[in-house]
C-alpha cells in the first residue's frame, strides 16, 4: 500500500432524516429512525452475501445455479493487482509506457462496459484539453480517441480522416465477448487503416494493436492471428459493466499517465471500508439502502447523480450504465439520471425543482479544486455590477450555487443526499469506482435481482444481426 494516505470520500444522507417534531408532509418525504432501524440488520446480511460471493472466486469453487451469472471477481481486482497479480499490472503499465513511447495518438475501440470506465477515468483525471495540448505539456502521453461505440458512419470517417496516412498511431480494442459486433465491424475499419498506415512493416503493425479480451473469443482468435505480442484478459468473472479496474479501464489509463496505482489503492480503500464499517457509516452499503428505501417507500424512482464539476460528466454516464443494466430487470429498477452543475440548473433544474416528486437527487461535489482559483477581478466597466463581488472566486461561485440550490429543494421537501469528494484525483475516485459497484450489487441483493449479466440487451443484439444478414 501506499505510504501516501487515502482522505476518504463520504456519503451523507443526513438531509433525507425526519423526526416525530417535523410536519406530515416532511415525515412522508424523509427517512425516520425506524426506517433506519429496519434497514441496518439488512444491510449486514447483504454484505455477508456480497463477501461470500465474492470468497466463491477466491476459493474457485463451482458457482451454484441460483448465483449464475456472478461476475463478483471485480471486487478482489484492486487487492489482487497491488499484491499477488503485481505482475500482470506491471505488464499494463510496462505495455502503456511503450505504446507512449511509440505513437502520439491511441484509438480506443470498445462500447458499454468496455469502454465507458476508461473514458470517465480520462474526463476525470486529464487535463480538460489534453487532446489539444502540444505533447510536453501532455506529459509525452499520446491523445486519446474513442471509436467502437456506436455506429456513426461520419464520426468513424472524420476519426480516420485524423489518422489516415500518419504511423503514429496505436489501437487500443476491447471487447469482453469478442464478438459485439459495433467494436468488431470498427476494429476491422481501424485495422485497415492501420495496416496501410505502417505500410509493409508488418512487426510496427502488430506492435500498434493491443486487444484486451476474453480468454476465447472472437478477438482473441484474430489477436493470434494477426499476432499481437500483447493479449491483456478480461478475468472469467468480471463482467463488462464492472471492468473499469482491470486492464479495460486500466490501460487506457496508464497509457494517458493517469496513476493508476494510486486508483487501486483508492479502491482497496473501499473494499476495506466496505467490509468494516457499521452499515450505516458504510459508503457502499449506506447509499444502496437509502437509495433503496426512497424508491420503494418514497417514491423516489428516478435517481440523479448531481454532479459539480464537468470532469464528473463522464463518470455520471458509466454509473448510469451500471445502474441501469444491472438492476433494470423484471420490471423494476430505478432510472438513472446524469446531471452536471451548474450547466443542468438551466435545463433540468425546473424539473428538479417543481416536477414530479419521484426523484432523489444525490450531489457528487469536489471540496477542493486542483488549479488556481479564479477571482472575480474589479474592472473600470461595471455595468454588469459585478464589483460587489470582486475578490470572490469561481469555486466560491460554484459553493453558492451548491448550497442555495440544496437549499430550494429542501425547502420544498425536495430530496437530496451528497457523495463528497476531498479532491478530484485517483484515489478518490479509485473510492468512487468501487462504491457505487459495490452499492450496486449489494442493492441488487437486498431485493433479490441478480445484478450480473444483461439478458435485455441480447433482444436487440439477435434483431439487428438477424435484419442485417436478410438484406
Ligand atoms: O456490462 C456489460 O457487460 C456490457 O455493457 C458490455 O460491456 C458491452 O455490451 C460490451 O461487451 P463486450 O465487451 O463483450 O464487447
């Protein structure tokens, strides 16, 4: 572990608290002691059900039928890869030193779980502009591009019209299956280009693809093939939707200079936490049992992640994939909603306010920020008024912005809790990253919906290929 302590990241539901002395209507809207005395002894029979699912990989035992599918390896990955798996890390970050060595820009091709995590570490750990800033100032880490996740004919074309003809390029493709066939039918168009960019160097060509895939597939039969010196796996038992910690989030993270042990330390971090802490002083199993309750006894089934701060955008979209995929079966599941302020105040922000009550709103807020604070300066033109602020800074700005909107809704029994971050770096959201999978397996079990596999998803798979093959 790190000498280097972790300041932890909270989770704070003391806003949603009722009492016997508040009126009718904020007792039907808010949680009651009794509501909390009835979820503590859940909570901690989840999260023995969650460790012990998670001791079947450990001890590599048969997974028995009711359990499948159980993609409960992720949680030992931040464990495993700072201590006994030291080596295959090692391999990660040896492979993205090179491949930053090699080329300026790196193509990622992958969707969903296999391509979100890695995405929402870059939006939250890069410079904002680090695909624009000349490469010193990148740190010599090359530019990133994510293709793969959707099927744009103009987006791929306007990607290849950036790389075509240049050799300073690698891809980056990840597909769990091996067979998704947005990722597949683009790793074929990249390839291509690729093959021409290096022209009759065949070993630069295989040194420019790195796969990370399955232990059998489709991928890994072409990564043979074409010869690829480096197959990172997907491990048997971490689905794709909780794969940001292994080398799917992991290499594209270091290949940007993200520092990617600090994340796993943040997360083992979690883990730890996850394990020890009453269930209410727990940020994993607190936030899926209060979640939890204001859906089903409040009504709140609509879940937004409030998010302060646009390096927080991305990492609202893979929790909203996490959420979604994972507990939106048999009928129930809450939506998840992404919002970031205080961009969204002037958009969702009156649906927020006065809409239908069917929301909690849960703020994610940075206490600290990681440049120099902007002033508000005085200035010779003050027809905006704005010199009775002079001397206040954006984040004082942003702090006002926090409290009063917090503040309005509460007023009107609009609900809300908060995830506080110290600071907006990797070992609060290697914290962050592992909670809320956590939280989601954990509330999957309180209310016995198998959180793993995404049998939705198929329906439109099978259709698609099924017309594409008639025409
Ligand atoms: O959570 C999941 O399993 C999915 O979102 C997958 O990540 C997504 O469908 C991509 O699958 P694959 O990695 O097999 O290409």
């Amino acid at each position: 572990m790190s000498t280097l302590p972790i300041p932890p990241i909270t989770y704070d539901f003391s806003t949603l608290l009722s009492s016997a002395a508040d009126s009718q209507f904020a007792r039907q809207t808010g949680i009651a002691a009794a509501d909390l005395q009835w979820l503590a002894p859940r909570l901690e029979m989840v999260r023995r059900e969650v460790l012990a699912d998670g001791e079947l990989f450990r001890k590599g035992g048969p997974i028995p039928a009711e359990k499948q599918p159980l993609d409960a390896a992720f949680f030992d990955l931040p464990e495993n890869f700072l201590g006994p798996d030291r080596k295959t890390l090692d391999g990660i970050l040896a492979t993205a030193d090179r491949l930053a060595k090699e080329v300026d820009r790196v193509v990622v091709l992958g969707i969903g779980g296999s391509y979100m995590g890695a995405r929402a570490l870059m939006e939250g750990c890069c410079h904002p502009y680090h695909n624009e800033l000349p490469r010193k100032r990148r740190g010599g880490r090359p530019r990133m591009y994510f293709e793969g996740n959707n099927v744009d004919n103009d987006a791929v074309q306007a990607l290849l019209d950036l790389v075509e003809g240049d050799d300073d390029w690698a891809i980056i493709v990840i597909s769990k299956s091996g067979g998704t066939l947005e990722t597949a039918v683009a790793f074929r168009v990249f390839y291509e280009t690729l093959k021409k960019s290096c022209q009759d160097d065949a070993e630069k060509l295989r040194r420019r693809i790195v796969p990370v895939t399955g232990e059998t597939g489709k991928l890994r039969d072409l990564a043979k093939a074409i010869g690829c010196p480096t197959v990172f796996p997907i491990p048997d038992g971490v689905g794709g939707r909780f794969s940001i910690l292994s080398a799917v989030g992991l290499l594209p993270a270091a290949v940007l200079g993200i520092d990617v042990v600090r994340l796993l330390e943040g997360a083992a971090a979690m883990n730890e936490s996850f394990r020890t802490a009453a269930p209410l002083e727990n940020p994993a199993l607190a936030y899926a049992g209060i979640s939890r309750l204001m859906e089903v006894r409040r009504g709140a089934t609509t879940r937004i992640l409030s998010t302060w701060g646009k390096g927080l955008e991305s990492l609202g979209l893979w929790y909203d994939q996490l959420l979604a995929e994972s507990l939106g079966k048999n009928g129930q599941g809450a939506t998840p909603i992404t919002v970031v302020n205080t961009r969204d105040l002037h958009s969702r922000g009156q649906q927020h306010q006065e809409g239908r009550r069917d929301k909690l709103i849960t703020n994610v807020a940075v206490e600290k920020v990681n440049r120099t604070p902007i002033a508000i300066e005085r200035s010779a033109l003050d027809q905006d008024k704005l010199n009775e602020l002079a001397g206040k800074t954006l984040p004082d700005v942003l702090r006002a912005a926090f409290e009063g909107t917090n503040q309005a809704y509460m007023d009107d029994f609009r609900r809300v809790a908060a995830i506080r971050l110290p600071l907006l770096d990797e070992g609060a959201l290697g914290q962050l990253f592992q909670m809320l999978m956590i939280a989601t397996v954990a509330e999957g079990r309180l209310v016995g919906i198998n959180p793993y596999g995404q049998p939705g998803v198929e329906a439109y798979k099978n259709k698609m290929n099924a017309i594409l093959r008639k025409w």
